[in-house]
C-alpha cells in the first residue's frame, strides 16, 4: 500500500471514528442518559463480531463464489472460442506424427458414458504422454502457415483479462506459441539436421499433449452444462475413424 493509500484510510477511519463520537455525543446531551448510552455501546460492541462473521465471510463468499462462477463460464467461453478456431483442428492435424497415435485415438476418444472418473483418467493420461513425434508425417511448411495465420487470434485470447484465473490454457497458448516462433525463425524447414529436428519434435509434443488435456477439460464442462455442446464435440473429435458433425443414429 503506497503512502497516500495509508493516508487516505487514515483519514478515512479518523473521520468516522470523530463521526460515533459526535453521534453518541448528541445522543447524550439529548437524553442525559449515560447508563443507558453506555449499554447501547456495549451492546452494539459485542454485536460486531457477529455482523463481522455475516458480513464479511458468509455473504462475502456467496459473492465471490457467484463472481467466480461467472468468471468461470466467460473463460470456458474463451476456451470453446480458441478449439473451434484452431484446437480442434491442430489435435487432428498433428496426430499422425504421433508414434503412438493409435493408442492416443483409443484413451482419448470421447464416450459419451464418461463419467468424472474416466475424464480424469483421460486428462491424465495426455498430460503425461511422452510418445514419439515423427516428423515425416506432418507437413512442417503446412503447419507454419497454419499457425501463423493464426498468430492474431492467439493474441487476442492472451489479451483477454479472464486468462489470468487458467494457468494451464495459458501455458497452453505459448506452447503453440513457441512451437510457431521455432518454425517460423528458420528459412527453411527441409533438410534440417537431426538434432534440430528432435527440438521441434519435442516442442510439438509439448504443445500437443497440453492441448489435448485442456480440449478433454473443456469437453467435461460442455458434457456438464452444455450437452447439446457435447454432442456435437462426440461427432467432430479428431480421436476416431470418421469425424463428422452429421447426425446418423
């Protein structure tokens, strides 16, 4: 608190301090009552932790919960923004340079029985993974293009206040941030040697596995609160056969 913070609230409390003083003051010269002034006092004394407690923990949480509630649902709109736009589409695109790709397409494809036991398996799972990444199976050129054209809109969500509460999608973002800068700082993306090449296999694998744990965080919240949401996700999710948003059962 800087020295003019400490004494505006000095003055403050001097203020309404002299401001009892002058009421109980009146109070007096008005009724000549000093024992009875003096149980009002006390009685209004022994009532303040009491009007503490109500004030300033239980209504003061009910707000902060509501606020946090509200917070929440602003963030998940902006996370539901970032994997319409580009998450989605990058969990497909970078999947088949995944070595252990068709074990990431069996423990990430959604069901729609999971319950909070199952995503939470599902969520540990990528952040844990450490597979290989081949890069002969993703167009690097293709994937900087991508990327860099979506280089605005990942600073735009960056920009947004509400990302201070998410640590992980945060995180999340630079990852696919560097992973754009790597690609984008060198001339050319071919015949790089194979120590260069192991660094940007494990940046991809960086972005890619926070990636995946926040799409499956998100994909919780939509299955809670939004199911109509979640449908759709079952039907374009890149951890299966044949994504498709059309309806067929």
């Amino acid at each position: 608190m800087s020295r003019s913070d400490k004494r505006w609230w000095g003055f403050i409390g001097a203020t309404l301090l002299a401001a009892s003083v002058v009421l109980y003051a009146l109070e007096y010269l008005a009724f000549g009552d000093a024992h009875q002034l003096f149980l009002y006092l006390v009685s209004n004394i022994a009532f303040l932790p009491l009007e503490v407690l109500i004030v300033g923990v239980i209504i003061e949480r009910l707000i902060s919960r509501r606020e946090t509630r509200s917070l929440q649902q602003k963030l998940n709109m902006v996370v539901g923004a970032f994997f319409s736009e580009l998450g989605t589409p990058l969990l497909g695109e970078l999947l088949p340079a995944m070595r252990a790709a068709s074990e990431i397409t069996t423990r990430l494809a959604l069901d729609p029985r999971w319950n909070r036991r199952e995503f939470a398996e599902a969520k540990a799972y990528a952040r844990a993974l450490e597979c290989e990444v081949d890069l002969e199976h993703v167009d690097l050129d293709l994937l900087r293009a991508h990327l860099s054209e979506e280089r605005q809109f990942m600073l735009r969500l960056l920009e947004n206040p509400n990302l201070l509460e998410h640590d992980r999608f945060t995180d999340m973002l630079w990852a696919i941030f560097h992973l754009q800068e790597e690609l984008e700082a060198r001339s050319s993306l071919r015949d790089l040697p194979p120590a260069d090449r192991a660094h940007i296999a494990g940046d991809m694998r960086r972005a890619y596995t926070q990636m995946a744990a926040e799409w499956l965080a998100y994909a919780e919240h939509l299955k809670t609160n939004y199911p109509y949401l979640y449908s759709l996700v079952l039907r374009i999710h890149p951890f299966q056969d044949a994504p498709s948003p059309v309806v067929t059962g």
